[in-house]
C-alpha cells in the first residue's frame, strides 16, 4: 500500500495539473499581461539555465536548436491563428488554434509519461543518485520538447503583450 501512495500522489497532481493546462488552452482566454510576463520570466531564466548545462553533454545543443526552430515554427502558426475578442466589460480575450495548442500539450505530456514509466519500470540505471540525475538531465529528446516550450511560449506570449497594446490604441 505504502508503493501505491509513492505513485498515486505524483500521478494525481500531474493529472491536476494536466488537467489545468488544458483547460486554459481550449476556448478564448482572457488576457492577463502580469501573468504573462511572469511566465515570460520563468521560461526564459530556465531556459538560460538549462543552456548553461549543455556544455557537458554538446549533442544537447543540437537538440536544443531543434526545438527553439520548431517552437518558434509553431508559435508562428499560433500567431496566424489568433483570434481577439473585447467582452462588453472591456476585458480582452484570446484564442488560438486549438490544434497547435494540443500539440503542445500533448509533446509535453507523452514526453512526461515517456520519463515516468522509463522510471518506474525498474530500467533505471543503478548508481548513485547524481549518475541517474545525469543522465537525465543529457535527454536530447527532453531536451528538445522542453525548448518547443521556452520557444513557442515565449514568442506567442511576446505577440500577445504587443497585441495587447495594439488593441489599446484601437480602442481610443
């Protein structure tokens, strides 16, 4: 019973935040630039961050510039597909393509599952902990989908923070 808690409680608050991510993908969202900005922020400090790492393992660079090329592809595609709407208060709301977005969030789920089975079903390597660590962290393939992420996020959040201004001065 104990191995069930250790499993189900990481599975469920993965779900919960799935769940969330997905909710907020589909349908028109309402514009908030604080919490974009925010995410702006973490997204680019990570990314940063995990490019610094890369010189131990220099193949992760080639799968880094793969991703941020097809990140910013899809971001391109988001941006054409974009729909605005003002609500009779005078918030603003946004769409984008429902397709692109569940890519997105279906890359990063399957890569997730792909990580968490490869984990718990034993295939670990042994060793101490820093080796596993490692060895996780030189994925190309995770670190390829993680840099669609940073890129796509960071560029349609980015149009999105311009577009906004765009349909400030339209107002007036």
């Amino acid at each position: 019973m104990n191995h069930f808690g250790s499993v189900a409680i990481p599975v469920l608050l993965i779900g919960l935040i799935m769940y969330r991510r997905i909710r907020r993908s589909i349908g028109f969202q309402k514009y908030s630039a604080r919490r974009m900005k925010f995410r702006i922020g973490i997204f680019a400090v990570i990314g940063v961050l995990l490019i610094a790492t890369g010189f131990s393992h220099p193949i992760r660079y080639i799968a880094d510039a793969a991703g941020i090329a097809i990140g910013a592809v899809l971001a391109y595609l988001a941006i054409r597909y974009s729909e605005f709407e003002r609500s009779g208060d005078g918030n603003l709301y946004y769409n984008t393509h429902t397709g692109i977005q569940a890519a997105v969030v279906i890359l990063f789920v399957g890569r997730l599952a792909y990580r968490l089975i490869f984990m718990y079903d034993g295939s670990t390597p042994t060793g101490s902990g820093q080796e596993f660590t490692q060895q996780f962290s030189s994925d190309p393939w995770t670190a390829a989908i993680f840099f669609i992420l940073v890129a796509y996020y960071l560029g349609y959040y980015v149009f999105l923070l311009r577009q906004e201004k765009h349909y400030s001065l339209k107002e007036l």
